[in-house]
C-alpha cells in the first residue's frame, strides 16, 4: 500500500544524514535510512524529496498572495509610536545628507543613526508621512522591535514591504507568483526569496520609484540581519543607474552594524548623534508643548514657567528622559508649585537610575517582578485579558473559576504595580522602551539597586511556560473541548473566536508554550510531570490546546488528533522529553493514522538530533504501509 493510500503525508526534507544501506555510501545532504522489513529483506529509501499530498493548486490569486504575505501587524505596529510635536523632526529633511538620498534617480541607502531615547521611531513615522506626501514614490515601511515575536526578523518586514506594495500597485503581486506557486506559503520565510522579488518587482515593474523605510535596525534578530543588510547595502552596487528602490535605516550606532553599514560607497550617513543643536531644539519643544498640557491638566495656565527651565537645562537631548518625567508630574497628587519643584530637582538624570525610582514606588514588588518577567519573556505583547489570567494563575488551580473574576480596570492595576516602566496601547502591554528591557535583562555586568539587571531569561521563561501548561491543565478544557473543524479555515468562525474569548489566556498558551518551556533550558526538567496532563493521548484537554496551536500556525498539512506524548514532544523538538520517555519505555513504535510514529514525525520536523535519539533506541518508522526498523550507519 502506497503512502498516499494508506493517508500519511511525509514531509521528510530534512538535513538528516548518517543512515545508509549496508555499504552504500550516502550524499551528506540527503536523508537515507536503512530499512530491515518484516521479511528481512533491506531496502533503502531517500526522503529528501518525500512530501506531503494535498498543496494548493497551481494557480494563485492575488489575494492569497497578500493573505500569505501579511504576517505582521505592521499598521499596528506603528501605532505604537508617539505622535512627533509639531515642528519636530523637520531638521531631517532639511539635512544636506537626506536631500543627496532623495536627490538621487538611482538606489540609495540613508542610515540615520542615534543614540537610545533620541527619537529615531518618531523621526521613521514622521518621515514616512513626509515622504508620501512630498513624493510621488510608493512608501512602504516596517518597525522592527525585540519585544515581539513579529517584528524580529528580516522575513517579517520583507513580507510587510511586499504586502504595502502589491496593496498599492496590485499588477507587482504577479512577481510573487512563481515564488508562491513552488513553495506554498514557505516563501514568506527566505529572506533570498523575498528579496529577489521585491527587486524584480521594482526593476521591472514600471511602476515608478519605491521608498522602504525601516526603524530600529539594531533590533533584528541576528540571524536574519546580516542576509538583510548585505542585500540593501549590495543595492548601491549591483543595479543600473535608474533603478527606483531607495532605502532609509535608523538604528543605534552599534559596531557591528556600522561595520556593515558604514561605507560611504554605499551609504550616506546621517549621525543623528552629531546633531547636538537640532536634537536639543527638538527636545526644547517637546518640553513646551508638555508643559503646555501640564498647565491645561493643573488648571494653571502660564504659571510653570519655572518647570519649563529646569527640565530644559535637564533633559540633556533624550526625549525619553522628558516624557517620563512629564508623565511623572501629571501623576502627581496636588501639582503644587512645591511638589512639581521636588519631582524635578530629586529626578534622575541617569536612565537606568529614573527607572529604579520608578520600579521602587511599586508597593507590591514581587508582583510587579512577576508581570515584568512575563513581559520580557513573552514572544508577543499580553493584551489585559492575558495578562490578567497569567498574574492569577496558580498549578494548583484546577477551573477556570478557581482564578476568581478578571475584574475590569486591570489596566490601573498594571500602572499601580509598574508604574511608567510599562505603558497600555491598544489593551496591550509594553515596556516603556528598548532601554527598559535592556536595563531588567541579566548581563555580564553587575546592576545597581534592586531592578537593574535582575532578570534571567532563563527563569523568565520558566515562569511563562509554567503559567501556560497551568493554564492548558484546566479541567474546563476536558469538560468544554473545543468543538470545531480544522478541514476549514477557522481563525474567522464565530464559534472559535467565542471560545477564545471565553477562555483568554487559552490563545498565548497554546501556541507559545513549546517554545518557553524550550527556552527554560536546564529548568525543563522541573516543569516534565507537570505536562504529563497536557500530553494524555488522544483527551479532550490536549486535542483543544492542540487545535488552537494547528489554527494560529495555518498547518497545510491534516490535524493529528491520534499524537502520544512521544509524537508531540517529537514534533515540538523537547530532546529531554523524548529522552525521559525512551527510557520510560512505553508506546514508543505507536503509530499516528496520518503521520506514522515519533520517527516519522521528527523527519517530518526536520529534527535531526531526535531523529538520531530513537533510530538509536530501535524506534521503528512506518513507510508505504508497513514497519521498518533502521540503524544508524558506521563510519566507513
């Protein structure tokens, strides 16, 4: 019986190699195992190019072009930006160095570079409504930010590029055609790929100049940074004359990338950390429309004239200086002459010394770490719900009613907790800056007072993944399953939406705990008989958890309702947790309807290191409708 027949889809592509067929040698980029049939006969088979049946026709819509590249919330994203004062950031596009950018018929990079708290996200958002009214260009953008899992990495912000310009000049999108056609949605995930088309869509498009501009470069994962960078600096370098994709970069003045970055054949430098006079001037009027508001707040029009002197002799060029500590006196208790005097003169000059200030005010300190933990940890913003569930939740609890009433007003909770170190858009939860993070997470150096440099990343995420599998324990789950068809696309159906907002922390958990509880390293083995419950083969609990994970991932291939343990630790990549079962012993050759056994899947996964684990261990895989037993190959 063929694979097809017997309904298991293989997707095998992995780098796998050092399984072969008595004495045959084997390519090291291939998969090969040694196959010993019931009949004892060896075969051996390459899985290098096995795939699962059912992908999407050949023809694509334009729509579903723009359905695969819309990964992020970019639109969102910049929201979180603050508005610029009126008559900031005008110092840019008077620049000589802009204008040379600008200027320019061919390709062009512009990196404005500044140091931490300067403003470069305002002066990005700002110049993007600059730039799309004052030119005729296609402006496209993307924020990158290390607090979201979404705004990382490079592939990210090449499919928001893609996804503004095919929304903008629609014929473009048939450049991603062939690209999408061959790989399904897994082009979205090459920064090549992507690249290569926006540069053919540019080039050959002929639909005029396109503008990308991209903030916080220092803030993209490493991984995908260097391929990103090599590829906008090579612009200036590799196309003709007249080609019409202009880039503009902000980042902090890091060597690395100013290595990269810093060329002047290839990019014109704009160092906003130079800029002494137009930063100062910009922060000066920031000051007055902030006392300006702070009059109007206190009802006293005209009368802070003093306050206004001393933050500006203070602020020393960083508007997040300035904001805080605005932010600070409108939550003063009287605004008193006396009290608005204290606050200023006892304030911090240091960042990392205003935050301790701030952090220390908390009356509940513990409780505040908590949140700040998950914070950090978290691999997208909690909105107030989650946030919410995740504070109360306890391994103890066993309902949903045991975590008591998620009151109304968290919000004042947070604030009254963490003070101005997190800030509240959209019901969602942030750090009041990339400083902020910095000054939590545990470094090299020692950090001052109780706050700075306190968190590990390991604990953090400990702790996320323990309020997640708390959470997925809930009898509710085994009691209320989730009723719903994955054969259809669900992330709209009212039913699923209901359910998830039934159950608010039901959505976060299910699709990251995997990866924190990956995260937490050495501590994993203290959370393994706590995720025996959520592992139960084949439960109610685990087939709901499992369900919303498959939805929000959009799996093209069938939903595994028949997984053990085994399979679902395999198929998450969690070594220790296959190690402890293999020598538990148990169902290890129990085979999925769809995906055949633990080995199938880790080939499936590309998980090359558990693969290894159970042919080691004598874990058969199922191929074509029968067993096979393998053994690893020895050196030749």
């Amino acid at each position: 019986m063929s694979n097809q027949q017997s309904g298991i889809p293989f997707e095998a592509t992995s780098s796998l190699q050092g399984y072969t067929s008595g004495s045959t040698a084997v390519p090291h980029n291939t998969v090969n195992f040694s196959i010993i049939a019931n009949s004892g006969n060896t075969n051996s088979f390459n899985t290098t190019n096995i795939n699962y049946y059912g992908e999407t026709d050949s023809s694509q819509s334009h729509a579903e072009i723009l359905q695969c590249l819309y990964t992020s919330k970019y639109e969102e994203h910049r929201d979180r930006v603050r508005e610029p004062v009126e008559g900031t950031c005008t110092w840019v596009t008077e620049h000589s160095r802009y204008k040379d950018w600008l200027g320019k018929k061919s390709s062009g990079l512009l990196w404005l570079s500044g140091d931490p708290g300067c403003g470069k996200s305002v002066i990005a958002s700002f110049l993007i409504n600059h730039l799309k009214i004052h030119t005729n260009a296609v402006v496209c953008y993307f924020f990158f930010k290390d607090d979201s899992e979404e705004q990382r990495s490079a592939t990210f912000a090449l499919c928001a590029i893609l996804h503004q310009l095919f929304v903008q000049r629609i014929s473009l999108g048939a450049f991603a055609r062939e690209a999408f056609q061959a790989k399904g949605k897994g082009f979205t995930q090459e920064v090549n790929t992507l690249w290569n088309i926006l540069v053919k869509a540019v080039a050959e498009g002929g639909r005029g100049e396109v503008i990308c501009v991209v903030d916080a470069l220092d803030e993209c994962e490493e991984r995908t940074l260097d391929q990103f960078v090599r590829r906008v600096v090579g612009l200036s370098r590799s196309q003709t004359s007249d080609f019409p994709l202009k880039f503009l970069v902000t980042g902090r003045p890091y060597h690395k990338i100013e290595r990269e970055l810093g060329s002047p054949a290839t990019t014109i430098r704009l160092k906003g950390e130079d800029e002494v006079n137009a930063i100062t001037t910009d922060v000066n009027r920031a000051i007055d429309e902030g006392i300006k508001n702070l009059e109007s707040h206190w009802g006293q029009a005209g009368k802070l004239e003093y306050l206004r002197n001393q933050l500006k002799s203070a602020a020393d060029r960083t508007f997040l200086w300035v904001s805080l500590v605005l932010e600070i006196l409108k939550d003063s208790e009287d605004g008193s002459v006396e009290e608005f005097s204290d606050i200023v003169s006892s304030m911090p000059r240091d960042i990392p010394e205003l935050y301790t200030k701030i952090l220390n005010k908390s009356r509940y300190p513990d409780k505040a770490r908590r949140i700040l933990h998950i914070v950090v940890a978290a691999t997208r913003p909690l909105t107030l719900e989650e946030m919410n569930a995740a504070v109360k939740i306890k391994p103890d609890h066993k309902s949903i009613k045991d975590l008591g009433d998620l009151a109304a007003g968290f919000d004042k909770s947070v604030k009254n907790l963490c003070g101005l170190f997190v800030r509240v858009i959209d019901s969602k939860i942030y750090l009041v800056h990339q400083t902020a993070r910095e000054f939590l997470i545990k470094g090299s150096s020692p950090g001052r007072g109780n706050w700075q440099y306190t968190l590990c990343s390991q604990d953090s995420n400990f702790l996320l993944a323990n309020i997640c599998i708390s959470y997925l324990s809930l009898e509710d789950f085994e009691k209320d399953p989730l009723e719903i068809d994955l054969s259809y696309p669900c992330l709209f159906d009212e039913r699923y939406i209901g359910y998830l907002q039934k159950y608010p922390l039901l959505d976060y958990a299910a699709t990251h705990w995997a990866c924190h509880f990956r995260d937490s390293r050495a501590r994993q083995k203290e959370l393994f008989e706590f995720t025996r419950l959520i592992f139960q083969g084949r439960s109610e609990r685990v087939l709901t958890w499992f369900k919303v994970y498959w939805a929000n991932h959009r799996h093209s291939a069938f939903f595994p309702d028949d997984f053990t343990h085994l399979m679902i630790a395999s198929w998450f990549g969690q070594r220790a947790v296959v190690e402890q079962l293999l020598q538990e012993g148990g169902e290890i050759d129990a085979r999925s309807e769809r995906y055949g056994t633990a080995l199938n899947i880790a080939a499936f996964r590309k998980e090359k290191g558990i693969a290894g684990m159970l042919v080691q261990r004598n874990v058969k895989a199922y191929f074509r409708g029968r067993d096979y037993s393998m053994r690893v190959a020895k050196d030749s």
